[in-house]
C-alpha cells in the first residue's frame, strides 16, 4: 500500500500525523470490501453470492464506505508505526491515536485523514548551572546499634501478667470504655470493649494514657479529658470529653537479658553478643549508604527537572495515576472499583486523590524521563566484569559468598534489575562530576530515614 505521511509536532509531546493513502489502494480496498458483500449478503430476491454489486451499493452503500476506511485506517497507521524508525514518533502505549475528522471516501482520489497521539518526551538535558548536591553526614555509633538492639530485645520479649495488677508507662493495656454525655448516660454507639494498646504509645487513639496510670485491674474510674484545639483528630481537637474506663487486663514485656545466650537465640550464626552488634553495625552502615545514595540522586534530579523544563503528555500521568490506584487496590485486597466505593464512603473521591498524587507523579515521570534520557545519550552499559564486581560488593555487604549472591541472579528479572541499577550508578557518578557535591548537615541515622 502506498502511504505518505508528515509529522507535526504539537505541545505536550503530542504530535499530529497527516496519512495520504493513494487512490489505488482506496479503491482495491472499496473493491475489496465490496466483494466481501457480494459474498455474504443475502437480499431477497437474489440467490446468496448473486447479489448485483450496484444493488449492494444503494443498500448498504454508506455501510460499505465506513467499512473501508476504517479499514484503510488501520492498515496504513499499522504500516507507519511498524516502519517508523523514529521512535520519538511512535505513540505511546496508553496513548490511542484519535481521529480528528472522519474523512469522506472517493474512489478516484487518494484518501487522507489526520491522527492526533501522544509520544514519548524528547529533552535536552543541558542545564547543569548551580546545581549542588549535599550529601547528609550521619555516624553510626553504639547509640544507633543499641536502638536496634532494643528494638531486637522487645520483639523476643515474651508478653505476661503483671502480678501488682497497677498500671504503668510501658505495660500492654487492656480496656472497655464508653463515652459519656452531660448527665453521665451512655453516649450510644462509643462504647468499645477490648481495646488494647501499649500504655505511653501512640497506639491509644484516645490519649488517656497518663490517665489511666495507677489504675488496677478490674477498676473503673470517670476521666475528662480536654484536648488541644490543634489537634491532628478533627473529632477530638478542642473539646472536651467525658469517659467511663475499666481495665481489664495488665500485661509487660518481659525483656530477655542482653547476653551471648540472647546472640544466639537471634541465630545461630552468632556466637557472642559483640558478634550480633558487629552485624547490626554493618546492616545499618549498609542502610545508611543505600538512603544517602538515594537522597542524593532525588537531590539532583529534582534540581535538573527545575532545570530543565518540559511537559508530559496527559496520558502519561494518568497511567502513572491509574497504576498506583490499582497498587492501592491490591494493597487493600480489594478491586479498583471497590476501593473507589470504599474511598466515597470516607467523605473523599477518587478524582481528589489523584488530584493530591498528581503533582509528585509527575515530578517522578520527569525523573524517570531525564535518567533514561541521559542513559542514551551517555551510551552508558556495563560490563560483565562490573557485574561480578557488583556481585562481590553485595556479598562483603550481605556477609554471604559470591556464589550465594550470583545463585540470586539467576532469576532474569532480578539480573536486569541489577545491570539497570548499576547502570544507573555509572550515569550518577558522571553527573556528579558535573555539579557541585559537598557535606551536608549531620543528622541522626533515624533522622535520614524520616522523608
């Protein structure tokens, strides 16, 4: 089929592409169609496959033309995207070409019509000026491998019966409570029994914590509590409210003692406590590499997206969007539809929710759309040798041998995604060279990890 075509680049990253198919395929495709009529069409009067092609015309006349260029449509868009070496001219996946004008067929002229879709983004990333990157000075000490130990020590801890019955900071609570009015009845529907949560934590959504210390087991007492006007709970802050507690049930955790015995009851691989805390000193020295590395290349793509401005094209983002509504589905265990339900009977919609996501997806698409760039234009790759080195720096960092890490790598998936994040790594440390990296503030190890 003989097709010609002019591309027009339009804003956003859509473009608008102009076919003109020769009137010699317009009419062997009308022929064509008209014969499957012929065929197939059966009018009274006439034996099936009889039918006078003419009579076909006036009956089915409009019918027939529809189908051809619908037709004629299809298979010169499949043979331009199919042939299309530029790929910048290709649609995107999510991005159906739309028709501007349904176009009128005459058989003894060439047929031409006019697409409208979406492509991938075409940047220039040239702007490096004052862009800097710092770079968080954080200290992994016995502090930061104590925490871990604590938080170690209380997920082995055993939960039991506090034998002085009294409520204290720290002990796991059990209670019925119930909302009071003015008069000191019942408020209906408040009621809750069963509720447990670890006394000093934010786990008592009520905050009645300082309150109920002291209590004993099996007590009842009337509590006001009076809450701040800024309080983050819309249904609390400013007022005050009146409760009826009883506690039902006082339980501690009852810590194992720190000690080689504790060491290796964590695993067997370690035989002494100063084992375990060398451990956790390395997988937090591991962390707090990863997070930095990470702080640091947001740093500078969000610097070099402010930069170096371009637009996404529509559909880009709503399939960013539409891919994390179906993430949330799936985290709820629920379907899209379903959780468009649930989220409606909160007070919210989902066209709210994507608005609010909107603004950090797209910050993430040009991100994304600039480090791929980059990739191509650097022609950065890496080298089975800078794979095994990857290989050993994961297994030093892991404490495992390398052949342990390569037997991980044997799923494909998992190879790719190491050769992309290697990838990735060279082109970061290229373009740290071209801007400024200096130390950041010294902050807390749990303070790295709070945005």
């Amino acid at each position: 089929m003989k097709v010609t075509k002019e591309i027009e680049k339009l804003e956003k990253s859509s473009v608008k592409l102009t076919v003109t198919v020769a009137k010699k395929d317009v009419a062997e495709n009308y022929n064509e169609t008209l014969k499957q009529y012929v065929k197939h069409v059966q009018i009274p009067g006439f034996r099936k496959g009889h039918v006078p092609a003419a009579t076909l015309e006036r009956k089915y006349g409009e019918q027939i033309k529809a189908e051809t260029i619908g037709e004629l449509i299809n298979k010169s868009l499949d043979e331009i995207f199919q042939n299309e070496k530029e790929l910048d001219n290709r649609p995107l996946p999510y991005s159906q070409p739309v028709l501007q004008e349904t176009p009128a067929i005459d058989v003894t002229k060439d047929l031409k019509f006019t697409v409208v879709y979406d492509v991938f983004p075409k940047i220039e990333v040239k702007n490096f000026d004052g862009i800097e990157v710092k770079e968080p000075q954080v200290e992994i000490g016995d502090e930061e491998v104590n925490e871990e130990l604590k938080g170690l020590q209380e997920r082995n801890a055993v939960v039991i019966d506090k034998k002085d019955n009294t409520v204290a900071k720290d002990d796991i609570v059990t209670i019925n409570i119930v909302e009071k009015d003015d008069a000191g009845n019942d408020i209906a529907d408040t009621k809750r029994d069963g509720f447990t949560f670890t006394v000093g934590t934010a786990e008592n959504v009520y905050k009645i914590d300082d309150e109920i210390i002291g209590m004993k087991k099996d007590e009842t007492k009337e509590i006001s509590k009076s809450y701040a006007a800024d309080d983050k709970d819309s249904e609390l802050a400013g007022k005050t409210k009146k409760y009826s507690v009883t506690v039902t049930t006082i339980k501690f955790r009852d810590l194992p003692k720190l000690d080689d015995d504790f060491a290796q009851d964590v695993s067997d691989k370690f035989k002494t406590l100063d084992e375990l805390k060398a451990d956790i000193k390395r997988q937090l020295n591991n962390a707090k590499e990863r997070k930095i590395n990470e702080t640091k290349a947001n740093s500078l793509l969000e610097q070099l997206v402010e930069k170096n401005a371009f637009d996404i094209p529509e559909s880009m983002l709503n399939a960013e969007l539409d891919g994390r509504w179906r993430m949330m589905a799936r985290q709820f265990q629920t379907t899209p539809a379903e959780l468009e339900k649930l989220v409606k009977s909160s007070g919210q919609s989902k066209e709210d929710m994507l608005k609010q996501w909107a603004a950090e997806a797209e910050k993430m698409l040009k991100s994304r759309i600039i480090v791929d760039t980059l990739l191509k234009e650097k022609n950065i790759d890496v080298t089975p040798e800078e794979i095994d080195a990857e290989y050993a720096k994961i297994a030093e960092q892991n404490a495992i041998t390398i052949d342990e890490v390569k037997k991980h790598y044997e799923d494909a998936r998992a190879k790719e995604y190491l050769v992309d994040n290697t990838k990735e790594q060279k082109l970061y440390d290229e373009l740290y060279k071209q801007v400024k990296v200096s130390k950041g503030d010294k902050v807390k190890f749990a303070e790295l990890f709070k945005n």
